[in-house]
C-alpha cells in the first residue's frame, strides 16, 4: 500500500478480490538486477519515481531526530554517477521528493515547522524552491511532467484543494476544482491530471481534470478509488474497492491479484506495462495482524507476476511496493532488505 506524508491523505478503504493471476513462471519476462539505493545516514528509504534517464527520488533516513526521538528523512536525488544525493541538506524538519521529469526537475514537500509543510520544486543550478501561491500551513507537490508543469494540493479548512502550476515554477497555480475537495497526484505531457475528488457519502472517488483552466472534475471510477497515474495515451490506472484497475478506451478493467492475495493498486504506468502491489485482506490477517504480506507486482498483457520471483532468491529482499516504472522497463519502489524498509532499483538484465 502506498504511504503519503503529511496526513493530509486518508486511507481508501478496499475490499477484497477474487481474481486468478498467472504464476511468475508461466510467463516470458525479463529477471531483474537489484540494487539498494542506500541512506542519507539512517536505516532506512523509499523509492517513488523514476525518469528516463534511470534517475530516482524518494526520501531516506538521515542520522538526525526530532524531538521524539524518530528519525529524520530526507527528499533523495539518486542516480548512477551521483549515488544519492541529500535534496533538503540545511532542513532541521521532514521531506520528501515524490515525482521527477527527464529534464532532472524534482517536486515533493518539506516541513517548514512542525506541522507545516510547503510544495517545492528543485533543480539543480537553482536547489529547492517554495512553489508559489499556496496561502497555507500544508501543502504538496505530487506530479511533475516534461513541460515543467506541476500537480499538488493544499489544506484549505477540513479538505483538501487539488492545485496545477501551469506555466512553470514562476507562476502562481491554478485550482482544479469547482469546490470540490480533492488531490491531483499525476499528470501526463497533454496536462491531463488525475487523483481523486471526496464524493460524499461514496468516499473518494478516482477523478480525470482535462487540459484546460479550471476544468470540471470527471469521474472515472465511483466510490472509494484513486487514480494514481495516467500515460500520455490517456490510460488511468489506480486502486478501488474492488482492486488494482486500468481505465482506457476499452473501458474499467480490473487487474488480476497475485495467488494468496486480496487487495491490489496499480501505481504507475509505462507503455503498457504497470507496477503496483497485491497484499492480503485484514479480514484473513495472520498472527501477528500488522503483517500484509505486501508484494511489489507488474502486469503486462493482463498477466500478474510478483517482482519477488524475478529477482536472485538469495538477495535478501522481499519486494513489496513498486511506484515507479520508466522507459527501459527499470522499476523501483521499497522493500525490506535483510528486514529493513530500503529504497529499491530493479533493471532488466
């Protein structure tokens, strides 16, 4: 399941799912190298997008703690060369870097206080910026594409309010919605956005904002479903109450789920392949409850593998969240490696 920081997010409540899925070994896939992704000094890391150019963000640990004695992450910048790099060295408080394009350009949050947080954008001639217009304690940047237009939300009263910065860094946003409270999370090279809107008594629902100023909100599956990712030929994929769905001319289809599994979301989507995770119901945890038995996951041709059985089995990884997937068919996400929550990089071989 995928984690957002601050609370400004509520967990959408699924149900459980009946659909089959084809075993690993039934189909013709690349294996994959792993690589950790490493610390900013402390234990652990999460990897939530990556370019064309094999670039990953995320946030990870630093040696530093706040007042409670938790540790203090980082937005992260990874690459070959670099390694990882710390976005956020001087901040004394919490960030996160959750979206990159292929010209390096980085969007995410950083606390500015202890319950305040601001949507920046960084690049590396000119570091991290506020971006501006949002008149409020909490906001976000989720979503950032080619043409250096940006996706995010800010705290307004009790709800949210989903926000697109359309020309640029310079320029104040636009808001989405007409009222409604919601949150963009993605957006494609037309400036199509996705996320979900809050539909009342129906819960969340996964929501499509055309290209224009101020577009209405469309709907694109009811009740209790985000859309977490759209590509450039327009397909949604996201998560609902009845699992991990693609949305595309064809119309709503919903993924099939991993064997031993009840739940699923499909986070990202790159030429027709797409990465998510399936886990378990609560209804059927085991002892102890807190255990999902979450893995990372990858679709293609309607066929689900689990990322666990493409990887060395003596690497000592259980890979259970997979955010990101690019050109090259290269994917990350997190995992626990020899059992702790490390930031992953998986490439075909």
């Amino acid at each position: 399941m995928r984690l957002l920081r601050p609370l400004l997010l509520t967990t959408v409540a699924l149900l459980a799912l009946t659909l089959g899925a084809v075993p690993p070994q039934a189909q013709e896939l690349s294996r994959y190298e792993v690589v950790d992704l490493g610390t900013l000094g402390g234990e652990r890391s999460q990897a939530n997008a990556i370019n064309d150019h094999g670039q990953v963000v995320g946030w990870a640990d630093t040696a530093a703690q706040d007042a409670d004695g938790n540790p203090i992450f980082h937005a992260f910048l990874w690459s070959e060369d670099r390694g990882i790099e710390d976005l956020d060295p001087v901040a004394r408080h919490f960030s996160e870097a959750h979206d990159i394009n292929d010209g390096s350009e980085v969007v995410g949050w950083s606390a500015s206080g202890p319950i305040e947080s601001f949507p920046f954008h960084w690049e590396r001639r000119a570091g991290m910026r506020r971006l501006p217009g949002t008149r409020t304690t909490i906001g976000e940047a989720y979503g950032i594409n080619n043409r250096g237009q940006v996706v995010g939300t800010y705290l307004a009263g009790f709800g949210a309010k989903a926000l697109i910065w359309r020309r640029g860094r310079s320029a104040r946003p636009d808001q989405l919605l007409h009222g409604e409270d919601g949150i963009a999370l993605e957006l494609n090279e037309r400036g199509t956005a996705v996320g979900w809107i809050d539909a009342g008594e129906r819960g969340a629902a996964a929501t499509r904002w055309a290209p224009r100023v101020r577009s209405r909100a469309k709907i694109v599956v009811q009740a209790d479903s985000t859309a977490w990712d759209i590509d450039d030929a327009g397909r949604i994929v996201g998560e609902s109450e009845e699992g991990a769905f693609i949305k595309d001319g064809n119309g709503l289809t919903h993924l099939p789920l991993l064997p031993g599994t009840e739940r699923g979301a499909a986070y990202s989507i790159y030429q027709g392949k797409i990465v998510g995770s399936c886990w378990r119901n609560p209804s059927s945890w085991p002892t102890p409850q807190f255990d999902l038995g979450e893995r990372a996951s990858l679709w293609r041709r309607g066929r689900v593998s689990d990322l666990n059985g493409l990887i060395p089995a003596d690497s000592g990884w259980t890979l259970e969240g997979a955010y990101g997937i690019n050109e090259r068919g290269q994917i990350v996400g997190y995992g626990l490696h020899h059992g702790v929550r490390r930031a992953f990089l998986l490439t075909p071989r």
